[in-house]
C-alpha cells in the first residue's frame, strides 16, 4: 500500500474530521477527535489491511500519519 492510499484509509478510522485535513505531516494524536477508540480502530486497520500488529504503545510514539505508515511497514 502506498503512502496515499494509507492515508485515504487512516482517514476513514476518524468519522468526524474531514479527510481533507490528513496529509502524511498531520500530527493525528493532536486532533480533537483523536481517542482510545480511534487507537483501536486503527491496530484493527493495520491488522485487517496489512496483517501486522502495532500496539498503542507504537502508536504514541508515532508523531505524524507517515511515522505511523513507516512503523507499518518495518514489521
């Protein structure tokens, strides 16, 4: 999956902010929608989509969508 794609799907884990905001610098854990919930709807994308699994801990040591995507993609 490319860097674009990802983005279009990391998008659609947040239902109410506009996709149009997420871009690979967007610093996902600072938006007002950002949760627990959202975490785990994300372990589950990356789980569904690339058969990895990342915890919440990686996750909060990924600062913008691209760290996410890169830490994807090293395991």
């Amino acid at each position: 999956m490319e860097l674009n794609d990802f983005i279009m799907n990391f998008a659609d884990q947040f239902d109410e902010t506009d996709a149009s905001v997420f871009d690979k610098d967007t610093r996902f854990r600072d938006l007002d929608e950002w949760s627990s919930l959202v975490a785990m709807s994300l372990i589950a994308f990356v789980k569904t989509s690339f058969n990895k699994v990342v915890t919440g801990k990686e996750i909060r040591s990924c600062d913008t969508v691209e760290d996410l995507y890169k830490l994807v993609l090293s395991k």
